[in-house]
C-alpha cells in the first residue's frame, strides 16, 4: 500500500473511530484535554506504523491500546515528579494495563462493552449548557465528528486559529464548571438532548445552506451532521425527537444534487429535476418519521418539520405538492416554537395554497418585526408574492433589498437576476 493510500485508509479509520476513542479515553482520565492529546497520540502513531504493517484487523482497539500505554507512560513520568496527576488513578492505571495486554479483539470487546454510554455521555459533554452555541458546534465537530480545526475553519469560512480558540475556551469553560462526563439527571438530561439536537440542526443548516461564500451548499457538513444524527438514532432509540430530526435531515439531504447548477447556481424548489432527487435519503428519512410517529407523544419541532418535509419528498411533481397540508403543518409548528422564520415559511406555503395575496398579507405583518429587518429571505419571499401579483416594479425593489443582505454570493446572484426579470423599462 503507498504512503498516501495509507493515509487516506487511516483517515477513515480515524473518522469511525475517533468519537469511540475519545469517549473511552474521557471515561478512564477524566480529562477532556488530556483523552483527547492521548486519542491524537494514538493517531500520530498509527500514521508512522501502519503504512508499513498495514491496518490492524481491529483498528479502534489498536488506537485504544496505543492510547492506554502512552496514559500509563504519562502517570509513570508525571508522578515521580508531581502527584497532581493522580487523577488517572489506580482504577484507570489497572484498566489501561489490561488493555494493553489483552489481544485487539478482547481489547475491542471492552470497549464495545461501554461504548454507547461513552459516546452519548461525551455527546452530552459537547452541549453542556455553559457553553455557547459556537462553542458548542466546534467542540463537537472537532470530539464527535473527528474534524481537525483546520477542516470546521475551511467549512465554516473562518480562520484555524479562531476554531482552536473557540475550542480551547470551551474546554477551559467545561473545566471551570467542573463539567463530569457522567449521565445527567433526568430533567438535566432533556435540557442537553435539547442542546445537542440544536447543534447537530445548526451544522446541517450551514451545510444546507450556507450562510457565507462562494457555495450554496457545503456537502461535507451535511453529511456530519446526518452521521451525527444517525449514531444518536442508535444510542437513543426511544427518543422520538431524535427519529424526527434523523427524518428532518435525510430528507432535506435528498435534495441536495438537485439545488443547484452546474456552475453553482441556484435552482428553486419549483424548478428542481425530482429524477436527482436521492430516493435511498428520501427512504431513511420517511423511516425515521414512522419511527418518530410510532413512539407517540405530543410532537416536537423536529417531528413537525419532518412531516412537512415528508410533504414535499413524496410528491413525484411540484404541481402535487400538497401546500394546503404544508401550511397547516408550519401553522401547527408555530405553537411549538413561535418564530418569524416559521411565519414566513408558512406564508410561502399559504401563497401557494390560496393565493400570492393571501400570503403577501401574511409576509407584510411581519415587515413591523424590528429583528427580522435584515433577514434576506423575507424581502425574498415578498418579492416573490408581488411579482406573481404583477407588481414588478415593487418586486424588483424586494429582490435587490433582498441581494444587499446576503453574505451567500449564489444568492446574490441569484436574486440580482430575479431583480434584473423585474425591470420595468
């Protein structure tokens, strides 16, 4: 095997196994920076080892090995020095021993045994309610999602140096409220599953639709956030919101060959080749709706957003898309979390159902809401009613307010030539 098929071979290990290895580490030192420079050990070695011994049979129990002998290195140099180290402990010093003895595949079988607990208890870590939301995303990009801070700083168009500070403060933040890596309570354990979803949404939706650049769309977000939803759908099975936003994604996802052009431009909705649509997405998301519908229970955010999404993944044509449905679905949405970005989109879903008049009604009465001034989307959505209304000259002036605030350049771009359409010589 070449050195750079290797490394390409070792960085998928190292996406599949960096979650688990972080999380057992954390398990046994109780260190969040400390299991993480042991899990980054780990590959640095496995980088030197295994472009000439090939990858092992059992990957993850290889990095855990190697990760459990450089702790007990550790304990042994830090403590005939300084007994502040104690805190690996004899339990973790005996347990990281009898790792490294065991074979990788009993190796493997002691880290399976725990695993799901580690990893949602590591999960729950990541959106500890001290941290902030951009907190929150880059730390659990980084131990979740395995992404090197130069990779979240390439996705979400910031500087490395600005993520790995982001990061630092998070652990710092954690350490200062002597954050556990334990399951919480259960009121507690809501609040962070809350947390959690609210993260895995916010780097699917910057993904989805970037806030910033020259891209529409940003796959390799996308794609993290589904692998993170899908592994929670695994290790809470009985949570119906998770199923919902597991749903929410997989169907949004499906669309996303479809959004745009060859040269990047955007495609609207009405106006997208259904035949690219990915139908092995569309099937897993309605799986997990059924999934979240079949728990039972008041629905959540999540779950309603599905159900909408469902809507439109299930009609072959624009022209069947149920939009009566659609906006009884963001109507119902409303009440569970109030929100002008819900409004409009239930304008949009109204216009379609009664009328450009109706939803222009609906559009207008949020123009008063003094935060929503500089949202595009709104003017973007107005200029669509008028000029269906026959109001080019208005419409023109929407779509062009609408370009000045987007930081998207195929938005702007695309809204300049709406803008352009509505001319009036």
């Amino acid at each position: 095997m070449s050195d750079a098929a290797a490394h390409e071979a070792i960085e998928a290990v190292w996406r599949l196994e960096s979650t688990r290895l972080v999380a057992g580490l954390l398990r046994k030192v109780r260190d969040l920076s400390l299991a993480e420079d042991l899990a980054q050990d780990a590959l640095v070695r496995a980088l030197a080892t295994w472009p000439t011994s090939g990858i092992p049979a059992n990957p993850g129990a290889w990095l855990m090995t190697a990760a459990s002998n450089r702790s007990i290195d550790l304990h042994r140099r830090t403590t005939r020095h300084d007994r502040v180290h104690d805190q690996l402990g004899h339990s973790a010093l005996t347990a990281a021993r009898t790792a490294a003895d065991r074979s990788p595949t009993e190796s493997a079988a002691v880290v399976d045994d725990r695993v799901d607990d580690d990893v949602l208890g590591l999960m729950f870590l990541c959106c500890h309610p001290a941290l902030s939301d951009d907190a929150r995303v880059a730390l659990s990009l980084r131990l979740l999602g395995g992404l090197t801070t130069q990779e979240i700083g390439r996705a979400y168009l910031t500087s490395e140096a600005t993520v790995a500070q982001r990061i630092t403060r998070a652990k710092r933040t954690l350490a200062e409220h002597r954050a556990e890596f334990d399951h919480p309570d259960r009121a507690e354990r809501a609040r962070r599953l809350t947390s959690l979803l609210r993260v895995i949404y916010l780097v699917f939706n910057e993904g989805y639709a970037a806030t910033l650049g020259d891209d529409l769309v940003r796959p390799a977000l996308c794609e993290e956030a589904l692998r993170l939803g899908r592994m929670l759908q695994h290790l809470m099975p009985d949570e119906p919101e998770v199923h919902g936003l597991a749903s929410l994604m997989e169907i949004q996802a499906s669309r996303t060959a479809a959004r745009t052009g060859p040269g990047g431009e955007v495609i609207l909705l009405a106006d997208q080749d259904r035949t690219r649509w990915d139908r092995l997405l569309v099937r897993r998301g309605l799986a997990a709706l059924d999934q979240a519908e079949a728990l039972g229970g008041p629905p959540g955010q999540y779950r309603l957003q599905a159900r909408i999404a469902a809507c439109h993944a299930r009609a072959l044509r624009f022209d069947d898309t149920d939009w009566a449905r659609i906006a009884a679905g963001y109507a119902e949405l409303s009440v569970v979390i109030p929100s002008p970005v819900v409004e409009l989109n239930r304008a949009v879903a109204v216009g379609m159902a009664d009328g450009p008049a109706a939803g222009l009604e609906l559009v207008e009465a949020l123009g008063s809401i003094a935060s929503f001034a500089s949202y595009h989307l709104l003017p973007s959505v107005r200029g669509d009613l008028l000029e269906k209304l026959g109001r080019r000259a208005e419409a023109f002036d929407a779509f062009t307010l609408a370009a000045s605030l987007t930081s998207n350049e195929p938005e702007r771009r695309f809204l300049l030539g709406r803008a352009d359409a509505c001319r009036v010589s």
